[in-house]
C-alpha cells in the first residue's frame, strides 16, 4: 500500500456505500479524500470520522457537470492537485421497459453515463498537465451481461466499460490509467433506488440473501491504485462467491 500513501483521491457517490467505504480505506492507507454528493450532512459527518486533515466535502449533482467541475476544482484547491478520479455514483432504476418510466431512464442516463464523462472532462486536464493520475470508472456485473427488467441500467453500465476503454487508449501520452471496477451484489443503498412494483421486492430479497460487504470493492479499488506507475489494472470483475449470474 505504500503507492498510496499521500494520494489525493476524488469520490463521487461519497456519502455512503461503496464511496464512504472506500474514502475510509484510503484514509487508513495514507491518503486524502475529497468527497462529493448530494447529501452533504452525510458528507460532514464522514469526514469528521476520517479527520479534518485528511478529508475536504463538496455537495455535487454528477449529473450537473459545472457542479462536477467546481467538485474537482475544489480539490485541486484544497490539496494542491488530485491523482485519482473515482466517478462512482450510480442508480440502479430496475424495472421492465413496458412500464415506460421515462423519468427513470433520463436519471440513469445522466448519473451513469454522463455523471462518469463529467468526472473525466474535470479530472483529465489536470492529468495531463501532470503527466500522471488514474481513473477508476465504476461498472457493475450489469455491465456484462444483462437480465429482463434492467436494459437501460445495464446499457449505463455497458457504456462504462466503453467509454473507459476508448479512455484508456486515448491517454497513453500522459500516462493515465485507467481501471474499471464491476462489482456484483454488494451491501449499498443501490437497491434503494429500484422502485418499480414487483422488481424491488425480489432486488431486496437477492441482496439481503447474496450481499457482500463494501469493503469488498474498497480493497478493489485499492489493489488497482497501489501498482506501481507502468502497471494499469484495467478491470476487475467480482462477485460474490454465491451470486450465479
């Protein structure tokens, strides 16, 4: 873990789940956090538990992408540069396309999808000024194979793992990197945010009986930034042990 020490790591989807999960091993390994969402209470009280030194907090709407840029900018501010961009807020609006909810397809495309080119567009110029940094683009196990009732959720994640590729092709000359994390059920509010009649109960009872902890991802995404800097962990994959699709 010594590569992560005194890292400046920026978090969407920071106030709970996967990105308070993974602010907090960050932390414990040496490095320092900024930390963006909607819920800025939530924020606060994170970063009061990882310590003022350690931790800045910025209410941001990834979906918005002055709000991303300001997020970043206010890193950059705050630590005097960043080099690792996590873009990991998501929603996960399960539901069949019959239903025609279209107010839940404009919130996946915009967090999803665009929430994630809004963290590269902030992130990238102040990459490649330095010569150096990474991404870590959050996909999901929707992100490679796709079940009734989650086509746009799984066509968001698809276009992570696309988006992320062309990415990493296209900023060799800075020396980026560029990592793609899929995790399968994990223990988040995710399955919060699957409303439709019907799909959130069996979403509820699949992670209640499948669910493995967030830290799960946080040692992920931890693996990946710790490799020294010619080693670019371009994916990882992961389950639970018991999950069969």
């Amino acid at each position: 873990m010594e590569n992560i020490a005194n890292k400046i790591v920026v978090i969407t989807g920071a106030s709970s789940g996967l990105g308070a999960e993974t602010a907090r091993h960050l932390v414990e390994a040496g490095a320092k956090v900024a930390l963006g969402a909607r819920r800025l209470d939530r924020l606060e009280a994170l970063a009061e538990e990882l310590g003022s030194d350690n931790a800045t907090v910025f209410k941001v709407d990834v979906s918005e992408r002055e709000q991303v840029q300001a997020f970043v900018d206010h890193a950059v501010a705050t630590f005097g540069r960043i080099d690792v961009m996590i873009n990991n807020a998501g929603v996960m609006p399960l539901a069949p396309l019959e239903l025609l909810n279209f107010d839940d397809w404009n919130q996946c495309i915009d967090v999803n999808v665009k929430g994630v080119l809004w963290g590269i567009a902030a992130a990238l110029p102040h990459f490649k000024a330095q010569k150096s940094g990474q991404f870590i683009n959050v996909s999901s196990v929707a992100g490679h194979r796709i079940s009734p009732g989650g086509a746009v959720y799984s066509a968001s994640k698809y276009a992570v793992r696309a988006i992320s590729e062309a990415l990493r092709q296209e900023v060799k000359p800075y020396n980026v990197r560029t990592t793609v994390l899929s995790p399968g059920a994990v223990d988040t509010e995710l399955p919060g945010s699957v409303k439709a009649e019907g799909v959130a109960e069996g979403v509820a009872q699949f992670y209640a009986a499948t669910a493995i902890p967030a830290s799960s991802f946080a040692r992920c995404a931890l693996f990946a930034i710790a490799q020294p800097e010619d080693v670019d962990i371009n994916e990882i994959l992961f389950r639970p042990t018991k999950q069969d699709l």
